[in-house]
C-alpha cells in the first residue's frame, strides 16, 4: 500500500513537546518528507531524506524513523508553529503520496 | 531567488478543458524533475504528476491518469499541466513545485492557482 495515516490534529501547550506520526507501509523502503503549511500560504519542506533538515528551518523542528513509521517532533512549541503538517514518500519515479495532514494547534 | 509562479486557473464548466501554467526562474530549471499538486478546498494535499528534468519520464496519480498531461518547455522556463474532460472533484489550488536535486523533496513552491469546476 502507498496510502500513509496521520492523525488529524495535536493540540499543544507553548513551550512543550508535539509529536506527530507518520505510517505506511511504503516507508520502510522509502524516505519519508514533511510539509508544514501554514493558513493561506503554500507548503515549506522542513525535513527531507527521513531526519534532515533544510537550511533555514528551525532545530526545534526534528524528526526520526522506525520501521513504517516516521515521527516528527516540534520541540518547545511555539505560536508560530501551528499549522498543517504533511509527510511525503515517493517511489523511484518520482510518484508521490502525501498523508492526510495533522493540523497542529498552539493552546 | 528561486520562484515558481503559476497561472491558468479559473472558472469552467465539467467536462471541459484548462491548462496551466508555471514559470521558473532564480534556478536552472532543465536540471530539475517538476512536480504538480493540488489542494481541495479545505482539503488536504494530493499528488498529481511529476515529470523528469529532460522530460523524459512522467507518471500520474491515478485520479488523473488518461486526462491530466504534464509537460515542460526547458528554452521557456515553464512547467505546464493540460487538464481535460474536468470534473467538479477537480477543483483545487493547483502548485507546482521543484524537486530537490539527489531527492524527492519538494523544495521550493508555487503559490498556486485555483481551479473551479461547476456548472
């Protein structure tokens, strides 16, 4: 299956910890990516390659792998963090599927 | 600086057909694999298409396979998307978007264009 399952939403108080899975089965043989996407604004890469981290994005921003799963933490959350979430894989030619999206709220 | 921007978007009626738009510039273009996505109104982000740097390789989601063409014009700098036989599930924010290079992320982003399909 390249179906992959985010949970809809995370709620989080400021200064403490998100985390937010991403499955699929296809993620155990393909790198996974993540989106945050803010209202009204288009997507930004904020990790590639499963943990890395594009120039620029915050180091509050991590994520890690364990078989078909990938988790992304946002640590020391911030108000400029909530937005809508987004994982990505994608097979050798290029064919992509995205997760569902988890909206991430700041309370 | 690196931008894509797309245009093309607009009102039609089902059954009909639109093409997009998307104009590179800030990056040498013809070295990267572009990728269309779309976003249904108050949806989440769907896949299209994606086309190799020399445009030659395209795939497509399955939604879109057989009526959405994805094409590229490396002396113009642009990425397009032939859309026909439109159906109102269509409608969206449709982005283009780069491919990073040795990867399959996706960069850098348009800010998109909307597409309505209703009659």
């Amino acid at each position: 299956s390249h179906d992959l399952t985010q949970p809809p939403s995370v709620s989080v108080s400021p200064g403490q910890t998100a985390t937010i899975t991403c499955s699929g089965d296809a993620l155990s043989r393909q790198y996974a990516y993540w989106y945050q996407q803010k209202s009204g604004q288009a997507p930004v890469l904020i990790i590639y390659e499963n943990t890395e981290r594009p120039s620029g994005i915050s180091d509050r921003l991590s994520a890690s792998t364990s078989g078909t799963t990938v988790t992304l933490t946002i640590s020391e959350a911030q108000p400029e963090d909530e937005a809508d979430y987004y994982c990505q894989t994608a097979d050798a030619t290029g064919a992509s599927v995205f997760g569902g999206g988890t909206k991430v709220t700041i309370l | 600086q690196e931008k894509l921007a797309e245009s093309g978007g607009g009102v039609v009626q089902p059954g009909t057909s639109l093409r997009l738009s998307c104009d590179a510039s800030g990056f040498r273009f013809s070295s990267y694999a572009m990728h269309w996505a779309r976003q249904a109104p108050g949806k989440g982000l769907q896949w299209v298409a994606v086309l190799r740097f020399d445009g030659s390789n395209q795939n497509y989601a399955d939604s879109v396979k057989g009526r959405f063409s994805i094409s590229r014009d490396n002396s113009k700098n642009k990425l397009y998307l032939q859309m026909r036989n439109l159906r109102p599930e269509d409608t969206a924010v449709y982005y283009c978007a780069r491919e990073r290079g040795g990867s399959y992320a996706l960069d850098v982003w348009g800010q998109g264009t909307t597409v309505t399909v209703s009659s």
